[in-house]
C-alpha cells in the first residue's frame, strides 16, 4: 500500500515524510467509514470496541463515533478502535484509502 500513496521513487524517508503528512489531513465521512466497516463485517464490533474502553474515554468515544461530522485518520480515537479491530497503521492506511472511494 505505501507505493500506492507516494510512488517508488522516493527515498524511505521521503515516503515515511508523506505517510505521515498524508495521514495528518485525510479524512472521511460517518457514512463511508460504516460501509467501508460493513464490507469487512467488522461495523458490529465498533460498539462492542467502545463498550470495552475505560470509562473516562468511552463516552467520548462513543460521541465522537455517533454524531462527528467527519472521521479522522489521524484521531487518537480513530487510532485506538482501528488497533482493536486488529488493524495496523497500514491496515489503517487502507482502510479509509477504500472508504474514501465510497
């Protein structure tokens, strides 16, 4: 996936620079997010994720999940559901590049 986002012609570091730029603005929608989720059949563990969190995080979490306006990649609580679904940051990667082309 990283030679989808920044070429094979860029230094490692260059890549890593870009990874990280790219990761710091994209976002997507509630919707895609879902869809994105549905088609891996992991959307019904989202609420299960949150479930689980320490209290002093859940509700925030689940406000953020519920009503925000936009999903951030680069969200800490973007960060944390995604290692709970066992999605590394590549994994992470991939799924809003697919979400983003819902």
């Amino acid at each position: 996936i990283r030679e989808y986002f920044v070429g094979e012609n860029l230094s490692q570091q260059e890549k890593d620079e870009y990874l990280a730029q790219w990761r710091s603005f994209v976002a997507v929608t509630p919707r895609q997010a879902r869809l994105e989720l549905a088609k891996r059949g992991q959307l019904s563990n989202i609420d299960t994720i949150i479930a689980s969190l320490p209290a002093d995080q859940q509700e925030v979490v689940q406000i953020e999940w519920e009503y925000a306006v936009s999903i951030e990649r680069s969200s800490p609580w973007v960060i944390q559901l995604g290692s709970a679904l066992g999605l590394d940051e590549e994994g992470l990667d991939e799924l809003f590049k697919l979400a983003a082309s819902l």
